[in-house]
C-alpha cells in the first residue's frame, strides 16, 4: 500500500511561507512559542500518523465496531489511540495554559495533528478530535469547578467528548429539538429524549462519554431560542468521585458506507428518570455556545475531507508512477515499452485535479485556521474583521473540500481503474469514507443557505466586503508579476460577476426564489475562493523561485504549484462560467413545480 | 426499502411515443411481432424484476462470491436467476430463429429487459447480459457445427458466457495482449495465457463457462493487428458430449466496492498445457469480432449505469415525499407542522437532476437501441448510416450514464442525509454498484479518444454530419413550438459551439495535443447529445399535452419530462460553458508537464 498520505513540505509550505505563522508569535498569547516547538509538533504528528493511525487504516475499516449487549466495542487500539493523543498533548493542544492546555496556535495545534491523522486514518482521528471539541465547550462556559469535573480525563483521552445534536425529527431543523431538560431541587436538569447519528458516542475505547446535548428546558420557547445546552456523562461522578451510570443508554449503532473505524451511535437519555444533565452558561442560548463547537466542527469535516483526498492524491500517484500501460499517442510501434501511466495528459489531468482539490482546500482550511488565531490573540476591529471574515469563510471551507474531495477520490480510484475498485488498494476505501463530509455537521445544502442567506448578508454585507478587499489585494499583488497578472485578471473577472450574481439573487423578492439555488452559489462561491488561494500560493512561489538558489527538490515543488494553479485556472475556474448562468437565469422550476409532476 | 425502481410508463414512452418501436414492424426481420408482443414482455421483465431479481438485491451484495477451493462459490440464487432467464427466452431474446432466438427488436428484446433487471439488481443481470453476448458473437461468426455445440446451452442459461479481454499487462492497452494460441495438428489451438478482471468468469451457478477470449497467434503481427478471437471453455466438450475440464483455471477473485453480487476472476489459461482453444472466425481479426460484442456490452454499461440511477431515484423520491424536516422558509412560526422535504426546493433540484440524468440516459440509449435494430433490419445507405450515428453515439452512450450515475447516486445519498450514508437503505449500494460503470469495457479516458480522435474524424467525419443533421432536424421541431423555440435556439448554439470547438481541437497540430483533452470533449459533447434528447422527449409531451384528453396521471407524467426538461436546459446545459471555454484555451499543460513537478 501507498506509504505517503500528506505533503509534509506543503503543510510547511502554508504554515511558514503563505500564512507566516511565526507572525502570531508576537502575541501575548502565543510567545512562549517558536518555530522550534512548531516543527517538534510537525514531526511528532507525523510520526505518529505514520506509525499508529495508518497501519491501521484497512483494519479498522474491515473490523467495524460492534454493538453487542448494550455495549459498543470498537478496535482493540482505540483505546491506545485515544491515550496517545491524551498523553502526546494532542487533545489539550490549543487550550489555555490555565486550563491545562499547551496554548498553541489553531494553524499549528489544531491544523497540523488533525490533517496527518485524518490522512492517515480518518476515523481514528475523530474520537480525539471530538473530545477536544466537547472540551473546549467547557473550558469556554463552564465555571472551574465544572472544568475541574470533566477537563483532566477527556484531555488525557480517558474519556470521551461528543456533540448530541440530531434527533429522530430534527436533523438539518434544530428548531425541532425535543429533548427534555427538567430542574431539580439538587441543582441539575433531568434529561429525557432521544439523539441519533452521534459520532462516537459510546464505545469500549474510553472509561467515560461526556455529551454537550442540546435540550428543551420546560416552558422555554418554541423553536431555536428555546434550546439550552448540557452536560450530560454517560457516567456521573458523585461526590466521592465514582462513575455512576447515568441512565445513557446506546440502542444501537449504523451500518455505514464508510467511516466504519468510528461508531455512530442512536443514544436514548432517561429511559429510568435518572439522567442528570448540567447546564452550560445562560438558559436558552445552547445554539450559540454549540456553534462555537459546530463551527470548529465544520472546519474539521473540511479538513477531514481534504486530508482523505490528500491520501487518495498519493496514492494514485505512486500507482501512476509505477503502472506502465500504453503508448504516446505518437508512437505506434506495439513493440516499443510500454510508458507508466503517468505520462498520459489525461491520468496526468487527473492528478492534477487531485492536487488542486487538495492543496487549495488545505490552504483555505489553513487561511480559516489563521483566522482563529487572529480572533484568539487580537483584539477591537482586528479580530471583529478576523472573526466576521471566518464566519463567511467556513461554510466554503467546509463544503468545498467535502463535495471536491469526493470527486477527488473517485478520479483517484478512475486512475487505478479496476484496482482502485478493488479493496488491494486503498482507494475504494477512501472513497467510502470522504463521502460522509458533504452530510455531517450541516449538510451542504445547509452551509449554501448559510452562506447565501446569513453570511453574505449579516451586517449589511461586511463579511462580504471584506472578503472581497482580501482577494482583491491577492489580485493586486499579483498584477505587479507579468507571468500571473492575465490570471489575476480572471479572478478579477470573476470576483466581479460574483457580485453582480450575488446583487442578482438578493433582488430575487422572496426567501425561497432568492435561497432556492443556495447550493450551487456555494459551489460558485467556492471555486472563486480556492482560486484566490491558489493565487495566494503562486504568488509566493513566484518570489521563491526568482530568488534562486533552490534545492532541486524545492524547484520541483514550486513548479509543481505553478502548474497545479495554472491547471486550477485553465480547468476549475471555467466552471464559474455555467454557474453564473444557472444562477441568473430567473427559474423558479424548484420552487414552482408541482409534487405530483415527479409522479412515475 | 423502496419497491420502484424504474418507470414503466417512462420505458412505455420511450418506446411508443418517442422511437415508435412499432415502424419496426413494417421490415421482414420483425414482421412476426406486434404491440402486444412487446407489451407481454415488458410485463414480465416488470414481474421478474420485482419477483426475482428486486428481492436478492441486498443479499447478494452482503453474500459476496467465495473463492473456496479453487472454486468461486456464488449465491444459491444464481443458478436460478440463470435458468429463468433461460427458460424465459431472455438470453436469446433478440437472436434469430435460426438459432433458437425470439428475433425480438433490440428495443425490446434487449433494451426492455436490460433496464428493468438492471435497475432491479445490477450484478444479478450481468450474468445472462454477458452469455447473451458471448453467444452473439458465436452466432455470428462461427459455423454451424461450433453454435449447435455451446448455443442451445448458453441460451437455456446452463452455461455462461464470457468476454475475456483484460490481461495483468494489457487493460486498456489492448495491442499488450500475451495470451498465445498455438495451432494443434487436431485443428485445434493450444492456449495460454492470464486474464484478469473477468466478470462471471468462473462460479459454480453454471455447469460450464464458454469465454470469448483474446490471444496471438504464434507469429502473428505485434499490436492490434495480430490479436485472434476463441472460444474457449472451461469444460470441452468431448466427442460423446461429455464435458472434460480444459485447463482453464480460476486463481481468485477480486474484492470489490460494489457490483458484488458478480464475482470478477482471475483467470489462468494452459497452466498444464492442455487448454484448448477455437479460432472464431479469421485469424487476426480478433478484435473487430470482439467490438461486436464490446459496443453492445458498452451500451449495456451505459444502460446498467442509468438503471442503478433509476433505482437510487425512486428510492430517494420516496425518502423525499415521507420524511418531514424543516419548513418553508417564508413560514417563521416553530411550531407549524414540518413539511415532506420534497417541498424544498434544493431537494427538489437533486431529484430533478437524476430524473434528468437517468431518463435523459434511457432516451440516449433507446435511441442507440432503435439504431441498433435499423443496423439489423434495413439495407443500403440506410443501414450505414444508422450504423455509423450508432458507432458515434456509442461512447457518449456509454460514459454520460456511468459518470452522471455516479452523481445522481450522490445526490440520491444526499437527499437521505445520514441514513443515505447507511445500510438501512439502499443508496449505499447504489453508490458503491454504479461506481464500476466509468472503468469497465473501456474507461471514460478511452471513450473519449474514441469519440474524439476516431468517431468524428472517421470517413471525414461523415458520423458527426449525420448526427448534426439529426439534432438540427429535432431543432426545427421544436423551433415550430413558441414554448420550446427558446430551448431549441440555446440547443442550436451549444451545436454550433460543439463544432467550432471539434474543429479548434482537430487543428492542434500532434496527436497527443488533440487529446489531450479528450476525456472533458466527452463529458462536453454528451451533455449536448442529452439535450437534444430532452427536447426530443418534449416534442412528444407538448403534443401529448396539446391534444387533451389525458387522464390525470399522464397530465404528471407530461409535465414532469416538461419540468425535468427545464431543469436540464437552465442547470445542465449551461455547463457547457465552462467546458468550450476549458477546450479552447490552448494549454498543453498535460503534455508539457515535467513528472518530477508532482514529486511533494
């Protein structure tokens, strides 16, 4: 099986040469740091993506977890897997010093170990993942006590973090959360309710699950200004400080494509009356502390999928590399050798496209994850523009790399042709699993109203407007280098007809019309914005290569960006040509048609 | 789970409506045949789908073949699936009388059944699929003496057919064929040789498997032009008819996304150098037989491909009209009741994308079928020209249904959110079977140098002046209709654009710039062909419409192709865009790159 998963010089490449991460060091925040202890972590994860999360890529895939007598047994290295992550840091790795925490930035804490261990192994990452999501919840609206309770064990990985969201008859419509939370005379909420498709959410790898559960408090409102979050272990700690169960109980789990290394769980709280829940912070506002997690979430599902696809990418060019096959077009002697398959312009088209799914949607997740830390470590207009900024960006940063990453894979198995339909390599496999991203933490069709319908028009349009004076500095720049200035010039073009659909779809009258076509303007949206990072990245590899003095391997990785970006031009882009069309073409079709008319 | 899984009334339509099967009547080689001829057939193709092969669909594909023993061990089913299509009349539904067949239409005989158990369970079918084939290609180019021996037996559905091509270093170059065949004093050849990735090449559902199988005669012309058609079974037959092993040996089977209930096998050939071979047939001619078999085996792909989209539609319809989730975004209030998600207009855009794919696919393909029988049934300039648009379309016929399945499969996966990611349905599977249908019997990547660098520049490009004629000639249909005069305006462009770019691409100078981009010319020219389908198919709803008189369900039926019309013209055909625009900017980065930039 193909060794290599992810471009260790491209994660140095974002880190150091586009985003400048040594920049953030200069705040309070994050000067203890320095490059040093960012390229310990760099190796550290690295070493072990290749020697704990990918070897057992295939096995965790083929032994699924099981559900039996109530209990949810996952691989036998889970638990390994999980105490590793807890006792390497991994899982406190961007929470405050006070709370424990190493205080790392986003781009190096959260980026780097989350995109090796998704390449190597998705699922296995997700539990970790996970857990410092759920944690960081804590840290954020829990009071010390609280902290003290649950922060130690899930940062050690002995106990595991979940987001229980989804119900039964609330999946994409939170607003139709039932779950009950009831106070008691003792201070906590009694929970009751049901919440399916939860990552994670019992296994045999750890000794305790702790849920941030969304819930209805009786007599709170109707609706999303209803919701309340908790605390909710599976096993409670009593004041002594045993477990006690808590009345959590797993009826079962899915069967599923992919992602088989993480069970997914259907979770009943209360079943017996005695499910205690503890609220976090205010009544009423659990949406907005869950979207801190949810937000994060969803840069992870992109960076999830975009790290399958980085995996999918190498292998299918260590196949192309080795596999002879055919001849140039332009020999036709049957007896002259065969060529590898690498040489043919249309294998190499697809490895190109691969390349730019994946390294434009890392640098997207890694300008997102700059972004983070510029709401961390700043403050006044600097972090409200940075924050305002990543609110725009993260539906794109999510749905981007998880629809593109699954064409990606598939071109990936295209490349293998019958072998990558076969489980000898791991592309089938890569496909099963990327195609999850494109459904959990909002589906797609969710982010494109979010983006169409909130982001692009909260505050009046600022996240907008400030989104367009980034690209248009990228366009700025660019122009000053005769060799990118006509592709600047493209993205101009298109940055422009984005306004103008956008102007358009706005003037569409009511929510339907204007929201009905919200996920192919996500789409739209999207190829502009990885089009404007590749731009970012070329500019970068332009000045390196005209100062000479490369290494023959840094030659060949900066004009391995130079093609990958012109590919991205000449094939990507275009894309935006139809969409625009689609977009303005006034059809009410989706909103008019009548339900009959699908009948037979 | 879902109980429709095609449309009766949409193949009915097809075949009536649209490429009035019955003008067929009129020619001698039909004459026998009537209305309710096909009308039996068509009801019970329906009742076998739903009978037999519908309820296996789920359990094949989790009872996968076993290779026990140097036996592949199939699903207890199979033998009968294989009977009933025997004893039915199903494998030799379009031979001729002369040997043993119904002499049905290809519409009909082949088209009708095809679809219906293709959609019902795609692996389940390719078993007679394939001794269809093979047994055509017997019938065709062998003597008398050859069909008596293996005809009647592979028409009965007691032994299987083969088309073994593929070999460890030949795939898609099929001028690397090694397998050799030496001429015995016995008038028979010796063979030897590997295949791989021969579907039903070996399983223990039959009592004999006859391959139609590639090889090179000792001294023949390297390449293409010394490769020999035989056919060689697994077990010969003796003088007294008994069966006799022949040296043919299974050496495993491959394990694979999907398409499971089919095992694909490794094949040795002469191992104890007692494989005996007959030459079909001249020598050397090998692979024009065999492309008799591989066109129909490629629509058969495209066909399998729109059939799984059919089923993975009807399923994810009625996912779409029972699940309620969410409210219309004009109504504000949380506690109205929720609504089917078929009244969103994202989710209704999704369906009308695989309705548009999968209906605008059969109409392709019927309209190849139709082709097919006038090959079989006309003469003259008649004959060649149907013949020649046949050969042009066949490509396009193949690769629009398998690479849009995919899609449409996806879309259907996404309609279901999480429970399309699961097995509790069966999307999953959809998913992982339509995968195959881009890389078998000749990848996209070679169907798009076929169309390109042979179908349209063959006999100075006489195929793409019929096939220009024939979708003008529907454009002035429709010009007549002030409803669909815009459509046919936006056809007749995307026509002429189609041909500025054919001719842009032709005069790129070397072969490998030509096509280069082959692959995207493809995906260019069949969104083109579809919609010219699509307004085929309207010009018969309009007039159906037009004419009153229709019952309330035929009032849906017509207005949704009006609908699912209009979906492809404001969201599909655009596309093209995009793609005329990519085609003719002249890049040669995928000629000119240097391998060593996609090191990192």
């Amino acid at each position: 099986m193909a060794e290599k998963f992810i471009s260790e010089r491209n994660l140095r490449f974002l880190l150091y040469e586009v985003f400048d991460v040594e920049s953030l060091l200069t705040h309070p925040r994050y000067a203890d740091h320095s490059r040093e202890v960012f390229e310990m972590i760099l190796e550290t994860a690295l070493r072990m993506g290749k020697t704990i999360f990918k070897p057992l890529l295939t096995e965790m895939d083929r032994q699924q977890p099981e559900y039996v007598a109530g209990e949810v047994r996952v691989h036998p290295k889970v638990r390994n897997i999980m105490r590793e992550c807890g006792d390497g840091g991994w899982i406190a790795a961007t929470a405050d010093y006070d709370h424990g925490g190493q205080q790392l930035p986003m781009m190096v804490g959260m980026m780097i170990p989350a995109a090796i261990f998704s390449a190597a192994n998705y699922s296995a990452g997700v539990y970790s993942g996970l857990t410092a999501g759920a944690a960081a919840l804590i840290a954020g609206f829990c009071p010390p006590e609280t902290q003290e309770l649950y922060l130690p064990k899930m940062y050690a990985g002995i106990w595991q973090g979940t987001m229980a969201l989804t119900e039964p008859q609330a999946g994409s419509s939170l607003s139709d959360v039932l779950t009950t939370a009831e106070l008691t005379d003792q201070g906590y909420y009694k929970i009751k309710g049901q919440k399916i498709f939860i990552s994670a959410g019992d296994h045999n790898g750890v000794d305790n699950v702790i849920h941030m559960i969304l819930a209805r408090i009786k007599g709170a409102p109707a609706g999303v200004k209803g919701i309340s979050l908790f605390i909710v272990p599976k096993k409670r700690i009593e004041a002594d400080g045993a477990l006690a169960e808590n009345d959590v109980n797993c009826a079962g789990i899915y069967h599923k494509l992919g992602y088989r290394g993480c069970p997914i769980t259907q979770l009943s709280f209360g079943e017996n009356d005695d499910c205690r829940g503890w609220l976090v912070g205010e009544a009423n506002k659990g949406l907005t502390y869950m979207f801190q997690m949810m937000n994060g979430a969803r840069i992870d599902v992109g960076l999830g999928a975009a790290s399958i696809a980085s995996a999918a990418y190498y292998a299918s060019l260590e196949y192309a590399r080795e596999r002879p096959q055919g001849r140039k077009l332009t020999d036709k002697d049957p007896l002259s050798p065969q060529i590898p398959i690498i040489e043919h312009p249309d294998v190499r088209r697809m490895l190109l496209f691969q390349r730019a799914v994946v390294e434009g949607s890392f640098s997207l997740l890694m300008q997102c994850s700059y972004l983070e830390d510029l709401v961390l470590c700043t403050g006044g207009e600097e972090k409200e523009n940075a924050d305002l900024l990543l609110e725009l960006l993260t539906p794109v940063a999510k749905s981007y790399p998880a629809e593109m990453g699954i064409l990606s894979c598939s071109a990936g198995i295209q490349i293998l042709g019958g072998y990558g339909y076969c489980d000898e390599f791991p592309l089938e496999q890569y496909y099963r699993d990327v195609r999850i991203h494109p459904i959990h933490e909002g589906s797609t069709g969710i982010q494109g109203m979010d983006l169409l319908g909130r982001k692009m028009m909260m505050q009046k349009g600022k996240a907008a407007t400030l989104y367009k004076r980034e690209v248009q500095k990228t366009i700025r720049q660019a122009k000053e280098d005769s060799e990118l200035a006509p592709y600047a010039g493209e993205l101009e073009k298109a940055l422009d007809k984005l306004g103008q659909v956008t102007v358009y779809l706005a003037g569409r009258g009511n929510a339907e019309l204007f929201l009905a076509d919200a996920t192919l303007y996500l789409e739209y949206f999207g190829i502009i914005a990885i089009a404007w990072q590749w731009l970012m990245q070329v500019l970068v590899a332009r000045n390196a290569l005209a100062a000479g003095g490369l290494f023959p391997g840094d030659v060949n990785f900066y004009e391995g960006k130079m093609a990958t970006f012109r590919y991205f031009f000449v094939y990507e882009l275009p894309k935006t040509a139809g969409l625009a069309l689609t977009l303005t073409k006034g059809s009410s079709l989706t909103v008019d048609i009548i339900n009959d008319y699908f009948a037979d």
